[in-house]
C-alpha cells in the first residue's frame, strides 16, 4: 500500500523512496512545485534538480574529544551558503544538518568568524542542527554534511540516514566524498547493502567542481 508524503521535491523522495520505503512512497501533487532553486543549481553546477551530492576530494577526517569533524565540508558548505544568500535566498530557510558533535561545534565557529568578516548575508541566522534532534524537522534547503570519509561512520545506521536525506522540502545538498563512499576499505556487504544508495547518487554527482573552485 503506497504512503503519501507531502514534504519532499520528487528528486528527493526518488531517493528515500528506493532505499528506505521499497518504493512504496508516493509524492503529493503539491510537492512538485518548480521552485528558483533549479534555476540556482542550473546556472552554477549546470544540473536542473533538486537533489545534488557535492563531491569533496581530498578532504580529512580528524577527531576531537572522541568525535569527529570535516574542515574541508565545512568549508565548503558554508561556501554555497554565501552563494545562496547571495541570490536572495532566506538564512530562515536553510539547515545545515551534520552527524556529530565535532563537526557541529566546527560550523559554528566557522559560521561566527565568516559573520565578524561580512555582517551582510546573515550568516549568523544559518542554523546548524545535529541529525538526532532534528527528527520530525524540515527545512525549505538541506545540507548534508556526511562528514566522514575513508569508512561507514554513520551511514550503517538507517535511521539517521534517513533523517538526513529526508528533511529537505525544496532542495538537498548532499556533501561528501564519491570516492570514499566506492573505496574497496569498505567490505562487499557494505557495498551491497548500500547499493542502491550509490546507484541514485550516481546521477546527481558534480564531481570535485565545487571542492576545486574553491582551493584550486
């Protein structure tokens, strides 16, 4: 029996759908609403969607106080939120979404420092937001730091996974490492498990184009 949802972009739902609901999920006729954010993602990353997984090679995982973060992410996630805001989009509307205490702590000291710099985006009314107090939350825009890089971390639990890919109302920008997602230090059950994940993930890729812009 097909579930409604009345949240997500199909090109977000299309995600979700095959890997957590067997796609038994089916979109609403009012969430296939064509909205500016296309348009943004045509012009910079030269794909019409809703759904985008920026590709961030090389980047290092270091941990703090048994936790981990991503200065590379970070950065550049924080990066697309100044082209956002640049092109009229609401801080109100955007959540950037992270998976541990570190990499949290790491966004809004970057955050603070960017906004001592530049007062006139809003970088300061950006909210920043762990996965496990965000069930049940939405946002207009999304971004999805994976943070980790060279093993599953995270993503072997379903539950935050889903959280994560499934929050987004209008637009999800997923940023992470293609590569380490592939990497042979993952086993073959791994892979399979996920299968459908990287498969998806496949067609929404801009590999490196954000990551290299940015630090050349």
């Amino acid at each position: 029996m097909l579930e409604v949802q009345y949240r997500m972009h199909p090109d977000i739902s299309k995600l979700v759908n095959q890997k957590f609901y067997q796609g038994r999920l089916a979109d609403h006729e009012c969430t296939n609403n064509e909205t500016a954010l296309r348009g943004f993602n045509k012009m910079r990353f030269g794909v019409e969607t809703n759904l985008l997984f920026i590709d961030v090679f090389p980047s290092e995982v270091e941990i703090s106080n048994h936790s981990k973060k991503n200065e590379t992410h970070a950065s550049v996630a924080i990066a697309l939120c100044k082209e956002l805001l640049d092109s009229k989009v609401s801080p109100k509307d955007i959540i950037i979404l992270v998976p541990y205490e570190a990499q949290f702590r790491t966004y809004l000291k970057n955050l603070t420092l960017d906004h001592r710099n530049d007062t006139s985006l809003g970088l300061d009314k950006l909210s920043v937001k762990k996965i496990d107090s965000f069930q049940g939350g939405e946002s207009p825009i999304v971004i999805f730091d994976l943070t980790v890089t060279t093993h599953a971390g995270f993503l072997d639990d379903k539950t935050r996974l889903n959280v994560g890919l499934s929050r987004a109302k209008n637009a999800l920008y997923i940023v992470g490492n293609m590569e380490a997602m592939r990497s042979s230090i993952w086993s073959d059950e791994y892979r399979q498990r996920y299968a459908t994940l990287t498969q998806v993930l496949d067609h929404i890729t801009v590999a490196k184009l954000f990551h290299e812009e940015i630090y050349g």
